[in-house]
C-alpha cells in the first residue's frame, strides 16, 4: 500500500475519511481495516485508487525503499 510512502497522499485520507465514515480509522501499515462491510466507503477508496498509478508507486519505492 503506497499511502505510507507518500506523505501528501495519506495525509489527504486522513482528512477525507471522517467525511465519509462515522467509524474511527483503523489503518496498519499495508491495510485498511473495517469491522462490516456496509462500513467501507466505497467511494473514498475508490477515489484513493485513483491518485497513483502503478507507475507512480514502482517509482516511489524505487527511490525511497530499494537499495
């Protein structure tokens, strides 16, 4: 999961989950963690998805992780 490597990005889902949940965010380091189904916000992480690419994250490891 990206959202760690990149800053600006999980800063942004942070800000944006309680605007479409009631839940508390329960996030690990490679997950997003919901108790029941009609808790997911669809939407958000739909929207999520859409802010890297697979490129995007490729190179982003590249420089921050693999040496």
């Amino acid at each position: 999961m990206g959202i760690y490597a990149n800053p600006e990005l999980l800063n942004w889902f942070v800000a944006e989950y309680p605007k479409h949940s009631k839940q508390k965010l329960d996030m690990g380091k490679s997950c997003i963690r919901f108790k029941k189904m009609d808790q997911i916000p669809y939407e958000l992480i739909a929207e999520l998805m859409t802010k890297i690419t697979v490129e995007d994250w490729i190179s982003t490891y590249e420089k921050q992780f693999k040496k």
